[in-house]
C-alpha cells in the first residue's frame, strides 16, 4: 500500500506547479518513504557524463563532481541496462559514491547496498536514478516492477522541467522548435557557472535578462572571480551565440599594437605590416567581441574605440576608409572605472557607453555555501588530470577552506586545492582513494586552521567628517599592515603568516593601498 503511495505522490508532483530543485527533491523524498536508503542521487546525462542535479544524504561537495560513465563502472552498468539495477552485496566494482556520504564522511568501505534506474523517454537516457545504503540488505524485499515505475516517472520528471525550460526559452526566442530548445538545455548546463547560493542565483538572473539585449555590459568584479565566465555564459545565451566571440585582454597588448589588433591595418601602414590583416572587430561582425581588463586600455585608443560602439565604423592602422561592423561588446575590469575616470585615466564618454548594464560578480567569500560545490568541482578534474582514484576532501579540511576569507577568490581555490591534492597523492597508491587533509593544505591556509591573532590590534580610528565607510577600511588596512610589517622588520613572508594571508595576496593589496610599488617584492 505504502509503495502505491509512493506512486501516486510522484504522479500528482507531474502536474505540479513547482520549480526544478522542488521537484526534484520532492522526488527524492518520496522515494525515500519506501527505499531505506542512506543516500539518493538524481544525476542528468549531459553527454558522457552524468551530473548530479538533486541529492539527499551526500556531502555538499557532490553536488560540484561530474562522474564519467567511462570512470564509473556502476554508472555505465545502469545507463546501458533496460530496467533496474540492484548490484550484489560482494561485488568488487568500486561505488562512484563512496566517501561522499554525509552519515559517514571519507570512509571508504564500499557501500553493500546499491541499486540504480536508468531514466528514459522514448528510449532516450537522460539520466540515472541512485540509491545507496550501508546495510546490505536494505533493498531485498523490492519488487522489479516497482523499481521500473518509480524510474518512469523520476524520467518524466526530467522531462518536465527540461520541456518547461524548452517553452520558457521559446517565448523569449519567439517560435524555435521545441525538440532543438531541449537539446540547448542539455548541453548548456556543462557551461554553467557553478553554485547554488543565493548571490549566484540572482547573477544567473542577471545573464538571463541581459543576454537577450544586445546591451554593451560591463562586468565587474575582483581578481580570479570569474568574469571571463559570466561573459561566456552571456554570448552562450545571446541571439549572437551561432557567431563568433573573441576575446582580447588589454592588459596584455602593447599599446604600439593595441590600434592594429582591435581595428586592424593595411600592408606597409608600418614596420612589420607586410600584408592587410583584419582586427578584432571585423572577425567578430554579428558576433561578440570581449575586451578583458577594459580599464588598461590606453587613453590614445579610447577614442577610436568609443567611435566604434557609437557608430558602428572602424578604420583600419593606414586606411581612410570606414568599415561598418555589426558587433556586441562586452567588458570586465576589476578597476574601479568611476575612480579612474576622476584621475584622467580613461574616458568619461567611453566610460557611460560602457556601463549600459553593469553586472557585478561576488567574491567567493560573499558566497561561502558555494565553496563545497566548487572544491567538488575541482576535485573531480584534478583526479581526471592526474590519474588518480576517488578524490575525497576530509571534513576538517572543508572547514578550513570555508573558514578562509579568499582575497584571491575561486581562481585562487582551484590552485591551492590543485597543489593539495597533488601534495596528498604522494603516499596513495595509483587507484586507491586520496584524501585531502588540512595538513596537505600547508602553509596556504595554515592560519585559517589555526588562526593568527595580533599581540595588540589597533582599534578602527572614528570616521571623519565626509569620509566614507569605504575610505575608513581603506586607512585601517593600512594600519594593520604597516604595523605588522614594522614588526616584522619589513619581512613580507612573515607578515603574510602573522596576518594570515598567501604572501602574494598580501603583495597584491599592499600594492592596492600604495604600501608598495607594483613588482617591488622586498
């Protein structure tokens, strides 16, 4: 009886006004009325690999891994069958989800109960359905044919949220086919930015709207945040996404050549020019053009470019003729332009063309539930790319990562994740699972294991008449540090541990608040 419930509430749920994750997650639980499992997992087939979309009774961090079939035997074993799976207690194949349970993190005895379902539509696989449990025999008394519905409609619940994502798409895009919306749906959500919190939802909003404009938008946002990938993600979702886009990083164009890679030039027009070369804005015509690092562009070069977006004419390096492009621009800088523009540093007119629609990326310490997500995330590839076996962070370590304030944000994550988890396969065998602990962490995050305290701390001084909250944290930064340094008798490195910091991250916002000059690290 409890089973035919069980039916019967994911049916009504088909019909439901709910969002994705609801219905998800309803799914799941409902399921779990009648499967004692201890976890259960909702993974999408995007491709080769299934990604967790909906979980319960898994760490946070496996909501950020992707499972290859070609990795995962089980995996592979349930998207290839035709009905359910239920695997024998004794069988040697290693679980993809082992180490990842909530009840019991980082053990890696296998998991002696495991059933899957694959989820078809028309003999379409879009996914599988997973269940977990520690006691052997807690899926004994399953009927077949039970497992086969709740697969069946787990599959038209996919399909559910994957056909309303299809319309939602066809009323912004006036008419598409539906079958070819769907597919867009399915490979968009491996380009998608990765987190959950509430920050990153309302940026996702964001894209959404903008996208659909042909706006110029300014993304902003500190160093290592991602910018690169909310523009992608932009293009990805524009009535432009069948053109091309091109990325230039200004910072890193010599201003003698920046006038010939953005508008091109003609044979002789200077030494080297040995023959006509198009610049970046003719490539991209009726596509997208990404200037990274907009607020390095050179005053001498802001004219011209500000005449491109006002009228849509370059002229190329030696040419008077004016060539008409059909391009969208979109920009990132982690400069504050406005400040810029007051110093006389870059255009006031550019900068108001620019920031149409400023978009403005969180750091990764505004978004700290995120960070299991892309440790999850992160850790999977680094196993891909160094060949190891399950890759697990231990629940301290986690700790200790959330507890760190990340001046260099997610870039910087996947680089001190990258070295520990090298660092932690040292004394792991080839295949055999690699746990992160925080000792593998070092000396990155050793003051967040263990934090630093000041001997005597400065008190905030009062803020002065007219001086902005901003501007006060500024002076007390500068306070902190300065005082560190004296203390350390001008030794970075030790000023860095005492305050807690990655010595370069440290260099970084000493050259931010003037406390030193750029590229001088004594």
């Amino acid at each position: 009886m409890e089973q035919l419930d069980t039916i019967l509430s994911m049916a009504v749920d088909l019909t439901t006004a709910l969002n994705a994750k609801d219905r998800y997650q309803r799914l799941l639980h409902s399921i779990g009325r009648v499967i004692p499992y201890n976890a259960s997992t909702l993974l999408r087939l995007e491709g080769d690999v299934l990604v967790p979309i909906a979980a319960t009774g898994l760490r946070a961090d496996a909501m950020g891994r992707r499972f290859a079939r070609s990795e995962h035997p089980r995996l592979d074993i349930i998207c290839n069958a035709d009905g359910p799976v239920l695997f024998p207690s004794d069988t040697t194949l290693p679980d993809p989800f082992d180490g990842l349970l909530r009840a019991d993190a980082n053990e890696f005895h296998h998991i002696h109960a495991c059933l899957g379902c694959p989820l078809r539509m028309e003999d379409q696989l879009m996914g599988v359905l997973t269940a977990d449990a520690k006691d052997p025999h807690s899926f004994d008394h399953l009927e077949p044919s039970f497992l086969k519905a709740v697969g069946a409609l787990a599959g038209a619940q996919m399909q559910t949220v994957n056909l309303i994502e299809a319309l939602e798409q066809s009323a912004r895009r006036h008419g598409q086919i539906a079958a070819d919306l769907m597919k867009d749906v399915q490979i968009g959500k491996d380009k998608q930015i990765i987190g959950s919190s509430p920050p990153m939802v309302r940026l996702r909003r964001e894209i959404e709207l903008v996208a659909r404009s042909d706006f110029t938008v300014l993304v902003l946002g500190e160093t290592g945040v991602g910018k690169e990938l909310v523009v992608r993600a932009i293009h990805a979702e524009s009535n432009r996404k069948d053109g091309p886009m091109l990325y230039l990083n200004c910072a890193a164009m010599p201003e003698t050549l920046a006038d010939s890679e953005l508008f091109g030039h003609t044979k002789g027009a200077f030494t080297g020019a040995v023959k006509d070369r198009a610049g970046k804005f003719e490539v991209a015509d009726k596509g997208t053009l990404f200037l990274d690092e907009i607020g390095e562009l050179p005053l001498s070069i802001q004219a011209k470019l500000l005449r491109a977006i006002q009228e849509g004419e370059i002229q190329r390096v030696g040419s008077e003729k004016l060539i008409t492009v059909n391009v969208r621009l979109l920009t990132a800088t982690n400069r504050n332009l406005e400040r810029e523009v007051e110093k006389g540093n870059f255009r006031e007119d550019l900068f108001h063309r620019l920031n149409v629609y400023p978009l403005s990326v969180p750091a990764l310490r505004d978004r700290n539930d995120d960070i299991p997500l892309l440790a999850g995330f992160f850790s999977e590839r680094m196993q891909r790319r160094l060949g190891l076996g399950p890759v697990r962070i231990s629940t301290e370590a986690m700790e200790t990562l959330k507890r760190y304030s990340w001046p260099g944000n997610v870039r910087e994550l996947e680089n001190i994740l990258s070295r520990s988890i090298l660092k932690a396969s040292v004394n792991s065998p080839l295949g055999e699972p690699v746990i992160v602990s925080p000792v593998n962490l070092g000396d990155d995050l050793s003051a967040a294991h263990t934090p630093a305290r000041l001997d005597t701390q400065p008190s905030p001084p009062p803020l002065t008449s007219g001086q902005t909250l901003r501007e006060a944290t500024k002076n007390f930064q500068i306070q902190v540090i300065q005082r560190v340094l004296d203390a350390k008798k001008g030794n970075w490195a030790a000023a860095a541990r005492q305050l807690g910091m990655h010595r370069s991250n440290l260099h970084n916002l000493a050259t931010r608040l003037k406390i030193r000059k750029k590229g001088n690290r004594s």
